[in-house]
C-alpha cells in the first residue's frame, strides 16, 4: 500500500530530527570527549629492602663505666657498666668552660678581659695547694686574658685556674654552682650534679650518656674545641703549659678532659676524628672509674679501633633503582626510578627505612620528576629525587572517543 501524504512527512520529520540530534550529540560529544583531561594516574610501589642492621662488637672495660658516641649520632651508640652517676674528678671543668662562656661569651680569636689576680686567688692557690690538687702559678696583680685563663684551666687542669675563672664570672664559687645547675637542668643533663667548680668535690657525678652530650656540647663551642686540642701553649706571665691528656693526637684523638680523684678513679671524656667512607666522623667516648690513666689510655685506643670498625658505608639507593610503576588504561607503562645515587656512613645497628612520595601524572615525559625518597637513618635524612623513566602519551582520539567512561 502506498504512503499517505502524512505518512511521508512524518518519516521526513523523524529523519531530518534524528539527523538533528545526531549531529548536536556529535557536536557536543566529539569535542568534549576529545578535549578531555586524560585521568591522573596513581603510582604503584615496588618493594624496597633497606641495609640490615650490625650489632657491633666493642669490648669495653670491665671497670667503673664507659661509652662511645659520636657527633651527629643520637645519644650513646654503645656503652658498658655502672649506669648510676660516678664521681667525675676534673672533667667537671668541662661544665665550668660552658657555664662560663655562656654567661661570657667568646667570639673565635677573642681573648676577652683580662682578669687580675687577687688576694683571693692566692687563698685559692694555697687552699688547692694544701689539698694536693693540681695548680697553676699566681701573682698577686698579675693580668691573665679571660681565654688564656680558661684554656689553662682545661690544658693543665689547675683548680684553683677553675675557682678564679667562676669567681670572676659570678661573683663566687658557690653562685657559679647555682648557675652551673640551672645550665645543666636547661640542657638536659639531669644525671650529673656539680658542687664546685673544679671537680675536687666527689659530690660532681654524671653518668656515660650525660658525659657524651656534655662532650659534644664542649666541641660544639669552638673556644673550647681549640683548647682541649692543644698540646702546647706558651701563655705570657706563665709560659709553656703542657695538655695532660696522654692520646691527645694519637689515633686521631684531639681532646677533651682528664680527671683524677681518689673516689672516681683515672677518667677521661675524649673526642677523635676519623675518616671513614669518605665521611668525616668525630667519636665522643668516656671512661669512668680506671684504675690509672696507663690502663684507660690503652683501652680507648681500642675503643676507638672497635668504634671505626662499627661505623660503616651503606648504599642508600642506586641511580636508576626502581620505587613505583605507573600503568595507564590506554597502555602507556613507566617507572619511577632514584635520579642517583646516595651512600651514608650508618653506626652499624642503626636502622634505616625510607618513604616514598610520588605524584600523580597525567602527561608526562622521560626525566620528569614525580616525588622523592626520603630515607631516615637514625636521627639524620637523606631526601633523593624521583624521576619518570618512559612516556605517559596522549592515547589518541580513537581511544578517547571509545573509552569515555574512562574519561568521565
């Protein structure tokens, strides 16, 4: 049977609508289908083993108590013996220079005041003198610089050096014990306790992790750095004052403070520097309670020895090491690799773990950077770049337009 006349016209109607709409969807569908923003993508982490710790083998004394840190290392790397406070003899001289130069400080090559001698550092002299504790010579009105005073007392370590240098500074001995314990409660130093300002008081204990934050905190201050590695100075009105530490300059040993006491024994806060992987490390090590400076002095040496053997050089990561994936719905793989290589000179049972940031990537190029690693060993980090190996292209117009829910 024929069309009807309206027959036709509505089959015209629906075509040329249909058309229509064809041709707006695809107006409107093409454009923004092909002009999209391609989805960001996600990386995906690969596995990373982190260098195994060490246990380290020291052999320490078997007398009083002794520890090794180092600068730059958290607190007390290894340590042997007593952990209640031990009577610390001269290294208490260490805390008199801190206390001192905080309330007077020296800039490097500074010689500060000159302080005159007195009646009163006579009665120092004489009172040391007759307590058979160590001096230096003292002229009533004879000048000494603020530094020269000081670098005596640590050097040669003269008692009644210590007791002129904390009258000076604070009007008495006893008001520098007041202002030596506030200091050392600032610092944390919360296991040592100081009486005098010399350490000829046994009541002047500290432990080994006090001990090696103070020791670090000494060479921290350059004044006090300079001093207690010099052997020999030729100080005017005095002259040539010899360094009684006996490693001073052996085995890379370069400070920081003997005592002697009766009740605490043979003594020594010491400081040495080695090379180690190409890294500068300063050990910071005490021993307490020896039976003489002979017998201590021998067994830092090995100490030291066991210490360097402790320390040793890790690779963190290798230039190109792989740490994530990306993989886009279109095909497109690449990876997220270190852009170099980083080595660490690691104590040998510190831990070390690393966490790993990357980017979202839509586009992107070989050489992009998409993150970092940030490595954490002990109290140190080390932060390395991440960078894209492989492309992340534009998939084209065919997947676009195939693949909206991808899009959308």
């Amino acid at each position: 049977m024929p069309l009807t006349r309206r027959q036709i016209y509505r089959r015209r109607r629906i075509v040329v609508l249909g058309g229509g709409a064809v041709a707006l969807a695809s107006a409107f569908y093409l454009p923004v289908t092909l002009l999209a923003p391609l989805p960001e993508l996600s990386a995906h982490p690969v596995a990373y083993e982190a260098p195994a710790p060490e246990q380290p083998v020291i052999d320490f004394p078997a007398y009083g108590a002794s520890g090794i840190g180092a600068v730059g290392y958290e607190g007390v790397l290894a340590s042997n013996g007593v952990t209640t406070p031990l009577p610390i003899a001269s290294i208490s001289k260490v805390v008199t220079a801190l206390v001192v130069l905080d309330a007077h400080p020296l800039a490097p090559g500074e010689s500060g005041p000159d302080i005159v001698f007195t009646d009163a550092d006579v009665a120092f002299y004489e009172q040391q003198l007759a307590d058979d504790g160590i001096v230096a010579d003292v002229t009533p009105g004879q000048a000494i610089s603020q530094l020269n005073l000081l670098t005596v007392m640590l050097m040669k370590s003269a008692n009644n050096y210590g007791q002129t240098l904390a009258a000076w500074a604070f009007g008495s001995e006893s008001a520098y014990v007041d202002a030596a314990r506030g200091w050392l409660a600032a610092h944390g130093l919360t296991s040592t306790s100081i009486n005098d300002a010399t350490g000829m008081n046994p009541a002047n204990t500290s432990t080994v992790s006090d001990l090696i934050a103070l020791g670090k905190l000494a060479l921290d201050n350059p004044v006090i750095a300079t001093a207690v590695s010099t052997s020999t100075l030729d100080v005017p009105g005095l002259g040539v004052v010899d360094n009684r530490n006996g490693l001073l300059g052996i085995d890379g040993v370069d400070g920081i403070k003997t005592g002697t006491l009766d009740e605490s024994g043979a003594c020594l806060l010491f400081a040495a520097d080695h090379v180690i992987g190409g890294e500068n490390v300063t050990l910071v090590g005490v021993v307490l309670g020896g039976p003489d400076h002979p017998t201590i002095n021998a067994a830092i040496q090995g100490l030291i020895t066991q210490a360097d053997a402790g320390f040793r050089e890790v690779e963190l990561v290798a230039d190109g090491q792989e740490f994530a994936e990306y993989d886009s719905p279109w095909g497109d793989e690449a990876t997220a690799v270190a852009a170099e290589s980083r080595s660490i000179v690691v104590w040998a049972d510190t831990p070390v773990s690393v966490q790993v940031t990357t980017d979202e990537v839509r586009l992107a190029t070989s050489g992009t950077r998409v993150g970092q690693l940030t490595f954490t060993i002990g109290n140190r980090t080390v932060v390395v770049p991440l960078e894209l190996v492989g492309e992340i292209d534009d998939p084209g117009a065919w997947w676009r337009l195939t693949n909206p829910a991808e899009l959308f």
